[in-house]
C-alpha cells in the first residue's frame, strides 16, 4: 500500500512517520529535504510512506508523489493557527488536480498535546474540509509526540489498502 505524507513544514509528518515506524520521538527533527520513505509493517500490510518536504519550494512535487497512491496524509500543525490559512490554501489547490480524483484523504491535525490547539471540529470549520469532493475525506486529531490516536490512523489508512 503506498501512502503520501505531505503539509507544511513544521507539521511534525517526519516524527510522526518515525513514530508510525517503531522509532523514537525527537524533538529536534530537521527540515525534509525532497522526501523521506519508509516502509511500516501492520500486520499483513506493508505502508510504503513518501514523506515529502512542507517548505514552499518543495510544495510544487506534492502533487506527482499523490498520483496514485492509495491515500494521501495531509498533516497539519493543529496549534499553529497563523499557519492555517497557507496549509487549506496549498492542500485545496492540490485536491482539485484531476490526477487525484478518488483518492482517499487523511487530514490530521498534529501536536494535540499542546494546549492551543484546534479540535477536529474546528479543523474541519477551519479549512474547509467539507467543500472536498470526488473523494473520502477524514479527519483526526493526534500526538506523534504522545503517541495519540495513531492507532485509528493506521486502521484508516489498513481499511483502505485493498481499494
């Protein structure tokens, strides 16, 4: 099953790949470079991950890793809310390519540990996720740091490797 990681820099999508991984969560994780891959083994699924670099010169090959893939993860900073209005911009521009109709979608919102930070509810308000269409739209809250809620994020994204 291949899954693409992608949102702006500082979400936290390469700690939580880490996490995702079996690996340690560390605080100091440098900027993605192009993209990191790693495989996750869940059971009798494997999850090829493509984590692709937030920064905005790194933005304009999102949409060639989401081709094809059997869902995307769009991982938003949920306590970053100067950020918010870039990461609904840049991941609305991106679900209106015609190469990525269908293709199911996973918006998280990270660091739900810290105390500022948006519920599902208001990420849903936030950024629009409603007005998505010609896919399956998803939201959850989640900790890499804490390890929160990753478990329904890895049955989410089991649920949909036969697809």
């Amino acid at each position: 099953m291949d899954v693409t990681m992608i949102g702006l820099q500082n979400a936290g999508k390469s700690s939580l790949l880490r996490v995702l991984a079996g690996g340690e969560f560390t605080v100091d994780s440098i900027p993605t470079i192009g993209f990191n891959t790693k495989r996750v083994q869940k059971g009798h699924v494997t999850l090829k991950c493509w984590d692709l670099g937030g920064q905005p010169r790194f933005r304009p090959m999102w949409e060639r890793y989401c081709r094809g893939v059997n869902a995307i993860v769009y991982i938003v900073d949920a306590a970053d809310r100067a950020a918010l209005p870039v990461a609904t911009e840049e991941l609305h521009e991106l679900m209106e390519k015609p190469s990525l109709d269908g293709i199911p979608l996973l918006v998280l919102g990270n660091k739900s540990d810290l105390p500022d930070k948006l519920s599902v509810d208001e990420l849903i308000d936030a950024m629009d996720l409603k007005s998505i269409t010609r896919r399956e739209v998803s939201c959850y809250g989640i900790s890499a740091k804490e390890e929160t809620n990753l478990d329904a994020v890895l049955h989410w994204l089991i649920a949909r490797a036969s697809r």
